[in-house]
C-alpha cells in the first residue's frame, strides 16, 4: 500500500509539471509513425485534446501501478480460501465489507450472532522489549447478540486480541427503538470479580472463547489481503473502461508518445 501511494504522489507531480507548452500547443508527428494513428494538425492543437492525453497517460500509469502491486501481493503471499465454519458457528466473509458474521443456534431457543470487524487497532507489544513499530498487537472488536424470540437481546461488547478476549459491555437491548442515551450498566472492568468470571464461563458455554480469537485473528489477516485486492481490481476495472475521444486505451497510449513541439 505505502509503495503503491508513493509511486502515485510521483505520478501527480510529472503529470502536472509545465512540460506541455499551452503558448504553441503543436505536436509533430514523426515520418515513420503508423499510418493509422494520424491525426490532423488541427485536431491535435486543441487545448482540450492535449490536456485529455495527459489524463489518459496519468491513468495509464495508474493501470501499470495497480497490476504491479497486485501481483506482488499475490507472488509475496497466496490468498487462501477463506472458511465458512468456526466449530458450531457458519461464517458469512459479507465480501466487500469491513464485517464479517458468524451465527448458530445453542439449545432449543437461543439464537447466536457475532459480528467482527477487521483490524480496527492496535497497540505495543506487551511481550517485547523491541522499539520497532511493527511490533504491535493487532485489535479486533466484535459483538455477541444472544436472543430468544422474545424481542430481547443480550448484547457483550468485547474485543479479541491475538490470543484472548476481553469483554467491554454487556447490557439487555430491549427493541431496535431503544433510546441512544439508555443506560447499559458499568464498565465491564468495573464489576465484581466474580461476576466476570461467570459471564465468561457463560460465553465459554457456547463456543465464544479465546480459540474465537485465534481464529479472527488469522482470517481477518486473510481477509484483510483479498479485500485489498478486491479493491485495486475494482479500481482496475474501472480505469480499463475509459476511453478518449472514442479511442481505446491503446490508442490513447500511442498518441502521447508523440512529440510536443514548442
């Protein structure tokens, strides 16, 4: 990502130096070209035409950009499938999406929802003594909605570290409409020992534990890589798609390899 952002800081810069003068915008165009990419003297003068082929270059560097940093994200690591179960949980990956959800049902009348972002934070290693800023834990949040049919929900608040959870919150939601300024109780931190230890167990019990962390962990950094993808290849997509004056890409990229005469 720092590579691909820094590579295109460049291509602004060249594409907006005054290397193209506007005084006498003509370009010449070299004997030996190929017939077919003639253009007219005039239609090339035109001020609109030039700053187009200008567009179309930037864009065209952007397209060779992107190939490139998808190909080395690929060649450095694989992306691997991505698992639809965690033990009694389905997983739904929601493609495109900063969410992933994980659902089951747990005795006759409990119906389990999680729902986990991707890497939202993260901070300093607690077992390191190393100042490398790549030495970090990264932080997941996710919250468990338990209900029974009965319009309440059990909403636990919790975050997933590497290899634990750590519940925030836990409170009755009563209805959708509930009140933003409803009260939700204390801090989870705040409550008697015991007490948290039994709302642990409680979730122990239905297969929300410190192996749920594990597993965000390692498919949210699997996630993380194909959504990146997704994303330069939608960009990809889109910029394969323009066109000027008419013209594909490829003569577009043609024509700004003429020469600009002052």
């Amino acid at each position: 990502m720092a590579r691909l952002l820094r590579c295109l800081r460049r291509s602004v810069i060249i594409s907006s130096s005054p290397s193209i003068s506007y005084r006498n915008p003509r370009i010449c165009v070299q004997s030996n070209q190929n017939p077919s990419f003639l253009i007219s003297r005039k239609f090339l003068s035109s001020g609109s035409y030039v700053s187009e082929m200008r567009k179309s270059a930037f864009e065209g560097n952007i397209l060779r950009l992107i190939r490139s940093e998808i190909q080395s994200e690929l060649d450095h690591s694989p992306i691997l499938q991505l698992e639809d179960r965690f033990g009694p949980f389905t997983v739904d990956e929601r493609p495109g999406e900063q969410w992933i959800s994980l659902r089951r049902k747990f005795g006759d009348k409990e119906d389990i929802k999680i729902e986990a972002t991707m890497f939202d934070g993260s901070v300093p290693s607690s077992k390191s003594t190393s100042s490398d800023p790549q030495d970090v834990q990264l932080h997941i949040t996710f919250i468990v909605n338990i209900s029974k049919g009965d319009g309440e929900t059990l909403e636990i608040m919790c975050s997933a570290w590497p290899d634990t959870i750590q519940i925030s919150k836990f409170f009755v939601r009563k209805s959708s409409k509930n009140s933003p300024n409803a009260y939700i109780g204390p801090e989870f931190q705040e409550m008697e020992d015991e007490l948290q230890d039994s709302v642990y167990r409680f979730l122990e019990e239905r297969g929300i534990s410190d192996d749920l962390a594990e597993f965000l962990h390692q498919y949210m950094k699997n996630k993380d890589k194909a959504e990146y993808i997704r994303w330069m290849e939608t960009v990809k997509s889109m910029l394969s798609k323009n066109k000027i004056f008419g013209l594909p890409h490829s003569y577009a990229s043609n024509v700004c390899s003429l020469e600009i005469m002052a």
